[in-house]
C-alpha cells in the first residue's frame, strides 16, 4: 500500500476519533440501524485519461443504462444520541463507443467507491403539532449537523481504438472528506434530508464535491421508500506521460431506494 493512502487513513481515523468525544444536544432511546439499497440512474460528463491519452465521455442515463455491464450502490448507517456513522458504495461497470467511423474509439471504465464518515448533530428542535393525542401527535424535526470521513476510490480503465490498440490502466487512491446535512420531518411518514461534501484537497484526488437531496416515505416502522437526486464530481489525475491516468468527471441523476430499519 503507498505511503500516501497509508498516512491519508490514519489522519482521517484521528480525527473520527476526535468527532466522536465531542457532546451532543440531542438524546435517543437507543441506537438506530438503517440499510438502503439503491438504483442511482446516472449520466457521466468528462473525459478520461489512459496511459496520458484523453478521451470524452458523454453518456445520458440512457446511455449508462444501455452499456453498463453491472453496477449497484447501497448505504448504511446506525446513529444514537445525535453520533453516527454511515457507510456508502457505488459501483458501475461502463463500456461506450464514441467518435466516427476513422476514429472510433471504445473507452470503459470501472468506477468504485466507498465513503465512510462520522456524522455529529450540532443542533435540533423539536416541534409538536398536536399535544391532545400523546400517542399520535405529530412531530416536526429539524436537526443540522457535520460529516467527516474518508472516501476509498477505485477507478480502472480500458480504450479499444479503431486501429487495433488496447490500453488498460489503474489507479485507486484515499481521499479526506468533510461536510453538512439537514434532516427535516415534515410529518409522521415523511422525512426530507440533503446533504454535502468536499474532498481531495491534493491528498488523493485533486477535489471532489458530492451533493444529494432526499425524500424518505413510511410505509411502516420498520420499512421505507425514498427519491433522491445525487451529484458527484471528481478531478483527479496521477502519473505523467505514458503512466499518466485520470478521471475528469461529473456523475449525476436521480435514484431510488429501499430503506430497512430497525
């Protein structure tokens, strides 16, 4: 393992630690679990770098639907008394073919990557609607808080030119990331949350910003559904001439999902 990803893991778990000893204003009964596979329908927007050959990429969310090979993203997260943590994979296997009949080219390209980040509650309030029904009173929450974390990038790409030439290349790297969320609950079955990042900063990638809005639908205790827009864009380049690899990009669209709690 480099150097680089070695020291990056170890700053990122010193300040996780120093996260978690901080207090919080708020309380709950006991630790909560949540699981969420999801379909993130994306469009890619960039280009990529191979053995220092540039390349476009163009691809709608047809187009990804259409040539990806395999792909998946799923969340996890567990809080209790305002200190969480949340896990967050996403993974597509992408093939294309792109420019003319002379000089068609056929990039692909495996994308992963996992963020893993402590969540910390710096403020809420708390607003009862109806206090004649203790039972089913209905309760509006506002909380705000803070995320820091990691994220683990993997990225391997292959370009199949028209003359013949097969180039394959991999690069994968650590990045630090810090951000906010809003959790709002507009009513008893219905939760609305966004949430935002930066990362890189030279360490892994040169930056990233990842940004998601979501909307959580009850169906029982136990069983949710949501709708959520999700943006990650990245900027990240290695190497120098032939050995020079990268990955200009935005990764964009809606998703929808499935969430367990318990």
């Amino acid at each position: 393992m480099k150097p680089k990803i070695i020291t990056t893991m170890l700053a990122i778990a010193a300040v996780l630690l120093t996260m978690f000893m901080l207090p919080c204003p708020a309380a709950s009964a006991g630790r909560a679990w949540e699981i969420m596979p999801y379909a993130w329908f994306t469009g890619i927007e960039g280009t990529m770098t191979i053995e220092g050959q540039i390349r476009g990429i163009d691809a709608s969310i047809a187009d990804v639907w259409d040539n990806s090979n395999a792909g998946g993203s799923l969340r996890g997260e567990t809080w209790k008394d305002g200190n969480g943590f949340y896990l967050d994979l996403f993974y597509v296997n992408l093939t294309g073919e792109f420019g003319g009949d002379d000089d068609k080219f056929v990039p692909a390209s495996n994308i992963f990557f996992l963020d893993l980040a402590y969540n910390h509650e710096l403020g809420s309030t708390l607003v009862v609607l109806d206090q004649r029904d203790r039972d089913n009173r209905e309760i509006r929450y506002l909380s705000l808080g803070v995320l820091v974390g990691g994220r683990y990038f993997h990225l391997k790409n292959t370009l199949e030119e028209s003359n013949g030439e097969n180039l394959e290349q991999t690069g994968q790297f650590i990045d630090p990331i810090v951000g906010g969320y809003l959790h709002y609950r507009m009513a008893k079955a219905l939760t609305v949350a966004a949430a935002g990042d930066i990362g890189g900063f030279g360490i892994g990638s040169e930056f990233t910003w990842n940004a998601w809005t979501r909307f959580d639908f009850r169906l029982a205790d136990w069983l949710w559904i949501n709708a959520l827009y999700r943006a990650f864009d990245i900027r990240y380049e290695e190497g120098s001439g032939d050995d020079k690899i990268g990955l200009n990009a935005r990764i964009a669209g809606p998703a929808v999902g499935v969430i367990f709690r318990f």
